[in-house]
C-alpha cells in the first residue's frame, strides 16, 4: 500500500472515531441519556471494534506495529473505550464524565495524527475528482499548526471542501491573485460571503491574501510543502493531477513567507472586516 493510502487510511481512522464516539458526548447533556444509553453503548462498542481493527491494519501496513507509538496509541483508544463506557457504573456527576470523554477523545486524536505518513507524491488519473478531493481533504485535516494554500484560481468550492474539518489550532492562510477578487464581480463576491463565514469561526487563525501573481500552485501542511499539478477547485475533474512533496527545504519556505508577507489582506491581521472590492 503507497504512503498517499496510508495516509487516507489514518484519516478514515480518525472519522470513525469521531463518529463512534459523538453519540457518547452528546449523551450527559441528554436529560433521558438513561433510556437512550443501551442502544448508544451496543453502537459504540460495534464502532470501536472496527477501529481497533483498522488501527491494527494500518500499523501492519506502516510497519510500525511494535512500535511504542503504536502502542501508545493503542492504548489510547482503549482508554477511550473505557471511559465512553463509565455511564454504566451508574455515574451521578454527568459534567465530570463528559469532560472526561472530551479529554481522553482529544488526546487520541492527536496519538492518531501522530501516526506517521510521510511521503505522499501521487498522480491521480483524469476523471478521478472525488478520489483526489479525498486525497486533499486528508492532508489538510491533518495538519497540527497550519495549512497555506497558493493557488491563483481559488474559489468558494475549495473553503468548502477543504476547511471544515481543520484543527482549530491550526491556522489557515489563502493566497490567490489580485485579479481572482477584482476581475469578476461573481466569482469575487462568492469567495468573500464564504471566507466571511471563517473569519466569524476563525478571527485570529485565518487569513485572505491577495498577491500580483502566483507561479505555482503550493499547499503547505505544517513544515511539509506540496506541489499541485493543478487548481483545487477543479483537482482531477479532467486531467491527471499530481501531488508532489517538495524537498521542503528552508529555501522555499523562505519565498512562501515572502509571498504571504508581501500580499495585500482581504482579511485577516490588519483587515478584521473583509474587503469588497
């Protein structure tokens, strides 16, 4: 199995413990949580199973099954097992329990992102859109500090797609061309009401950046820079589209830094209200 599938692999990984374990946290704030508990448990129990599963299947395949990475991960999900599992002891204080699950949850998020996917250059066919929305969707959902997209024909579709699911300790810079937001009053006014719905959620973590031109198309994961064939609003919906990881090297750091700091801000550090025009 190639490192971009380990890397889908993991991030499966972390949606079904989210959805194995969302019932749960909603449970203490559920005034009949003691009727509903039952079948939320049997459904939980069925769920985690699968991970454990998939958490063993993904170690086999990244080879790093004995590992105490592993290991420590492992017992994190079994952790979290046991404490979505502690209504059953008849607990009085509900507030207690579920900052308990709120908590263990967290950690064996990041155990799971932790798990490693290190090269993930791939070349995705033609006609293989949902696929590489998959591929993209993964890579920014596993980011920790930051996620920096460059790419000259940014549209809505991409906020929507890509952003969602993004740490919220993690910050978000988008940098396209001036004339994306000046050229087309349409595509222009699209972006905005939609990079204004972030800034409401994301006032200090999220930037809109506008520079003169933009040569290639980057996406910067944490310290890992990638290179996309192509625009992300139209990834793979007609030609093949190719993600490559760069060397990553302090030399392009330095001119994606360069090309942030030089831009003009729709929104962001000194643009708190988004620009219209």
């Amino acid at each position: 199995m190639s490192s971009e599938s380990l890397l889908r692999l993991r991030d499966q990984l972390l949606s079904d413990v989210h959805f194995a374990v969302d019932p749960v946290r909603r449970l203490p704030s559920d005034p009949d949580w003691r009727t509903k508990l039952p079948y939320v448990e049997h459904r939980f129990v069925s769920e985690m199973g699968e991970v454990l599963v998939q958490m063993h299947a993904f170690c086999q395949t990244a080879n790093i099954a004995s590992s105490g990475l592993a290991n420590q991960t492992h017992n994190g999900i079994c952790e979290l097992n046991r404490v979505c599992r502690h209504f059953n002891v008849a607990t009085p204080n509900l507030d207690v329990c579920a900052n308990e699950i709120q908590s263990t949850f967290k950690t064996v998020c990041v155990q799971l992102k932790s798990l490693p996917c290190e090269d993930i250059s791939v070349i995705l066919p033609a006609k293989s859109p949902f696929s590489t929305y998959r591929t993209i969707l993964a890579l920014c959902r596993s980011a920790k500090a930051r996620v920096d997209v460059f790419d000259p024909f940014i549209d809505k579709e991409v906020f929507d797609r890509y952003f969602g699911d993004v740490d919220q300790a993690a910050t978000i810079t988008v940098v396209t061309e001036n004339v994306r937001l000046t050229h087309d009053a349409v595509v222009r006014d699209r972006i905005v009401a939609v990079s204004e719905l972030l800034g409401i959620e994301r006032p200090t973590t999220y930037r809109l950046c506008a520079v003169d031109s933009v040569h290639d198309r980057y996406v910067r994961i944490d310290n890992k820079v990638l290179h996309v064939g192509g625009s992300l609003k139209d990834a793979a919906k007609h030609d093949p589209y190719t993600i490559t990881t760069t060397l990553s090297d302090t030399g392009i750091h330095n001119t994606l830094d360069d090309l942030i700091a030089g831009s003009s801000e729709w929104f962001g550090r000194t643009v708190t209200k988004h620009r219209k025009a």
